[in-house]
C-alpha cells in the first residue's frame, strides 16, 4: 500500500473519530430529565445558555433572553455543578449575580 493511501485512510479514520466523539458529548451534553408530578419535559442543554455568556464573563449584564433561558434551564443546574467542565461556569461569582439578577437560586446541595 502506498504512503499516501495510509495517510489517506488515517484522515478518513480520524475524521470519523471525531464524529464519534462529537456525537457522544452531544449526548452527554444535552439530557431530557422528567421533573415533578406533572411529568413536564425539561431539557437540559447548556448551549442553551449561550445567551448568558456575556453576563457570565463579566462584559455585561444578563438579557431577557439569558434570563429566560436560565430559568427555564433552573432543574438542570444541580447536574451542570456535578460536571467538571460547567461547574467553574455556575459556581463562579459572575453567574450568582447573573442567578440573581434573574431570580435564579443556584442550589448548593448537589
């Protein structure tokens, strides 16, 4: 076989690697959780807080549509603490005056 059909056959095969691995943190990421007696489907996607990022960074101050988000998203906040690469995000001072400003409570028992 020749050097080039290897390096061929090891960008196809990396590049369905990488596939791969986005689906499955697309999975992990985005979870559908029942909440409450009333069965309601809440889904929990933290690139739905995309809206907050700014608020969150400290460049400005949290939209309707950050709070909106985060409201709605308020049952998935235990589990984003729980993961290791969101946690730094909620737990930060920035995100409990973003929590606040939008009549959020950030739980502290996970």
């Amino acid at each position: 076989m020749s050097m080039t059909k290897k390096m061929m056959g090891g960008i196809r095969s990396s590049r369905v690697g990488v596939q791969v691995l986005m689906a499955v943190i697309a999975c992990v990421c985005i979870c559908v959780c029942a909440a409450g007696d009333d069965d309601k489907v809440i889904r929990c996607d933290p690139m739905g807080l995309g809206p907050c990022l700014p608020a969150l960074s400290g460049s400005g101050s949290p939209t309707a549509q950050c709070c909106q988000e985060l409201r709605s998203q308020q049952p998935c906040l235990c589990r984003y603490l729980r993961n290791p690469a969101f946690k730094p995000y909620i737990d930060s001072p920035n995100a409990k005056a973003v929590a606040s400003t939008c009549a959020v409570q950030i739980p502290t028992n996970c």
